[in-house]
C-alpha cells in the first residue's frame, strides 16, 4: 500500500519538475536549458530538474516495493 502513495507522490514532483523548469527564471542563462542548469546547480533539489529526477527516483521506489513485497 505505501508503494502506491509513494508512486503518486513521485507523479506529483515530476508534473511540477516539468512546470518548474518551463518557467522558473535566473540570475544567468541565455536558455531555458541553461537557466535550469544553473537553478539545479545553486538549488540542488528545489530546482526543476531536481524535483523531476526525485519523482522518477519515487516511482522507481514505488515499482521496487511492489516487486519486494
């Protein structure tokens, strides 16, 4: 049962990664790309790219207990 809230949490984080890195804005950068690149850099998991990679890493987990239990 954990493995399902904790997949759902991890669609949640991806879906505002996604939204994150669309419009977050920062001090350096030309790009979107490079913005976020920079954003993940000085914010570590607050920035969008981080908040992605933790949902997929959630549903991965998720997948995992489901497979172990």
């Amino acid at each position: 049962m954990p493995g399902i809230f904790i997949m759902i949490f991890g669609a949640i984080l991806i879906v505002w990664g996604i939204y994150r890195m669309k419009n977050d804005d920062a001090l350096f950068g030309k790009t979107q790309k490079g913005k976020n690149i920079f954003n993940l850099i000085i914010m570590g998991q607050a920035s969008g790219i981080g908040q992605f990679a933790s949902g997929i890493l959630c549903i991965i987990i998720g997948i995992a207990s489901f497979i172990i239990k």
